[in-house]
C-alpha cells in the first residue's frame, strides 16, 4: 500500500515535492529473511525522478521524547538508564553487516550518549572488516553527543542529521528529567560544524513540524520557541549561512541526492524555494519568520497559494 502511495503521489501533476524513501531494515527481514536486502534494492525498479529510493535504517535506541533513549550512568533524574535495541556495539554491527558489504547507505535512528556510542563504535567495527569510502554512514538525531564522539565521527567519514527540534520545542520540557547540562548541549551543531563534518538538521516529522526556516533560526539562535526566548548553549550556534547549508546542499548530500538537488547548478533540477526576504540579509531573530512566495520543482512554479488546499490526484 506504501508502494502504491507513492508511486500514484510521484506521478501525479499535483504533487508538489521530491521524495527519498530509506527502506526500515527490521520489517524487511522480518518479512523476506535473508532475500530483504534484494527486496529492497527492487524498490529502485519504481524510481522516477520525484521518487527515489535510497538507503536502508537501524536504531541503536529509544527515543528523547518518551525518555527511552539510551544513557549512561548516572542516567535520567530518576535513575533510569533508558534502552538499547542491541545489546552491544558489536551486536549492532552484525545486524547490519550484510547492508553494509551489499554498499548500502546505513541510517541509524540515535539518541542517547550510550546509543550514539554504540551506533559510532558499530561502524568502526564494520570499517575494521570491510572499509568503504564515501560510505556516508548517518547518525539521525544525534541527542545527547560528546566531543569524544564528534572527533570519531570526523575520522570515520560518518555524517550527521541531527534533530534540531531537541532546542527549539523540548528542551525546556525536558531539562528536569536529563538536567540543565545535557538538553542545553543537545544537538551540538557548533561542536560538528567546526570538525569539518558534514551536518543536516531536520524536523522529525511529527515529533516538530517539518519548517526547515524555524529549523534554521534555530541553528543560528539556540532559542526555544516558548516566549521566555531562553538561549540554550550560545556557544553551540552557527552561522546563518551554514544553516542554510543544511536545509539544502548539505541534506541533499545526507540523502545522497546531491547530484540531482540542494543547490542551482547546471544539470540538476531546478528545485528551490522563492522567499520574500534574504534569511542572510536580515536579523537573525527574524529568520523563522520569513515568508514563502512559492517553491520551484524542477523549474515548475508553484504558488504557496496553491498548496494550501488538497487537490486530487490524477
């Protein structure tokens, strides 16, 4: 039924977006076994040039928002640890193995300080075995990072997609179970951007709306959208043209669709949004308040006064 979706969505005259589905590892080999990784390299038989199928997804741990994610001692306020889907890094990089010597692009669901330990020390185990180059192994989320983390990250060629949302919309609600310290260093896009690592961020959808301007102002300003405005780790900020890098080229790069969008260039398509002010000529504190005029798909103008009402498919 997803299949049908969207592939009826992808080729149908009032859609208005590019999609890249990442196949989730767990329900294809609990359905196909040792035939899951064919399976989902078949999906590529449905790509067209809105639809493109790309990559495969793990999770190393539970989750920020429910507090299931998993850490280390001394854990959460409560005393509880969270928990992790594999009981080791080694266990983790086994898992994966096969997807990772069948070339795939791995995404790994990561938030905790142990999780995204095991999720680091699984790929170093699975390079040790089988290097590859330009694998762009993406730790998704990346919630509670040290700067141990960030420097392994730089040198095993991983990237980062992290959840930008952990600042704007949970850290005020999450401080009293993680404490202080820790939600305020969440999402450590400073820490990454000055290791010279690739990083996105992104909404998670529907943990936090998918506005990848508030997205943006938040990177620059490590504001909440609550209206104390609490700045949360100021030292953690980036610039606003590396913000803007990372809701285009560099999530285009994270995907793998790099060639095809995430900047105007000659023989990509000519995807862009058409906004009524320069988000790098303005006041910082302004960004997530920039209005859309339209979005150009594949040099297609689309008016936001179009998609603010369902159409039928074709």
């Amino acid at each position: 039924m997803e299949l049908k979706i969207a592939k009826a969505f992808s080729q149908s005259s009032a859609g208005a977006l590019r999609i890249v589905p990442v196949v989730y590892a767990e329900p294809f080999i609990q359905k196909y076994g040792d035939k899951a990784i064919a399976e989902a390299q078949a999906l590529q038989q449905q790509d067209n040039d809105r639809l493109i199928f790309q990559g495969v997804k793990f999770y190393s741990d539970g989750g920020y928002l429910p507090e299931t994610m998993r850490m280390q001692h001394p854990g959460y306020t409560d005393g509880s640890l969270g928990s992790s889907n594999y009981k080791s890094a080694q266990d983790f990089a086994a898992a994966m193995r096969p997807w990772w010597d069948a070339g795939y692009h791995i995404h790994i669901h990561s938030n905790g300080d142990i999780g995204n330990q095991n999720s680091i020390n699984a790929l170093q185990l699975m390079i040790d075995a089988k290097p590859r180059f330009d694998h762009r192994y993406t730790i998704n989320h990346f919630g509670i990072p040290s700067t141990a983390m960030v420097m392994k990250i730089k040198a095993l060629g991983a990237v980062v997609s992290a959840n930008i949302s952990y600042i704007s919309e949970r850290a005020k609600l999450e401080y009293p179970a993680l404490g202080m310290d820790r939600v305020s260093y969440a999402t450590r896009l400073g820490t990454l951007v000055r290791n010279g690592i690739v990083t996105s961020i992104h909404s998670d959808a529907p943990v936090s709306a998918p506005v990848p301007l508030k997205e943006a102002w938040t990177a620059v300003t490590r504001k909440d959208v609550y209206s104390d405005g609490k700045v949360w780790a100021p030292a953690e900020a980036v610039t606003v043209s590396d913000a803007m890098k990372m809701i285009t080229i560099n999530a285009a790069y994270t995907l793998g669709v790099e060639d095809k969008v995430g900047s105007i260039e000659a023989g990509k398509f000519a995807d862009f949004a058409i906004l009524d002010a320069d988000p790098q000529a303005i006041p910082a504190i302004k960004i997530k308040d920039v209005g859309v005029y339209a979005t150009v798909l594949g040099g297609k103008v689309i008016p936001v006064s179009e998609t603010k009402k369902p159409r039928p498919l074709d």
